[in-house]
C-alpha cells in the first residue's frame, strides 16, 4: 500500500517533482510527466508550454538520439542532470 506526496522543488511552484513508492501520481491537465536525472531516474510533472521553447526542444532531440522512442520509464526520459534540468525550467518559467 502506497501514498502519494507531492513536492514542490524550491525553484519554483509550477514545477513539481512527484515523489512516490508506485509513480502513479496523476498528471494535471495541461502538464506531462519526464524522467530526469543521469543515474537514478526523478520524476517531474511540467507544462505542456515547455515544448515551445528551443531550449527545450533540444532536450528531446537528445532524448530522441539516446532512447528513440523507447522510454522504458513508461514517460518521456530527459538524458541530463537533474540540477541542469531544474535550471533550464525555471529560466522558462521566468521567460
């Protein structure tokens, strides 16, 4: 039996870092759950507005070139590390 707890990373509020023992954490409307972090995988739920950013965008051709479409995380996996991918979204939060 598992509980859900939700955090918000200190950054900023509108981007979550979901800890919990199944991940099965729903996903607000509008968001989409990525997989971040080098060796072990942390899950965050971010806005769909991200996708429009090119910063971000060349965060998913890295994605592509390293997994293809093959996530076996069950979400979209970002190859960099967690504190740079905290990092690149609060400076498009701020954008």
């Amino acid at each position: 039996m598992g509980f859900r707890l939700p955090r918000i990373v200190n950054a900023k509020p509108s981007l979550k870092r979901t800890l919990s023992s199944s991940e099965t954490t729903v996903v607000p409307k509008g968001h989409f759950a990525v997989y971040v972090g080098e060796e072990e995988k942390k899950r965050f739920v971010i806005p769909i507005s991200f996708l429009k950013h090119p910063s971000f965008q060349n965060l998913l051709t890295e994605a592509e070139e390293e997994f293809g479409f093959n996530h076996p995380m069950g979400a979209l996996t970002i190859p960099c590390s967690e504190e740079d991918f905290v990092n690149l979204t609060c400076s498009l939060q701020s954008s």
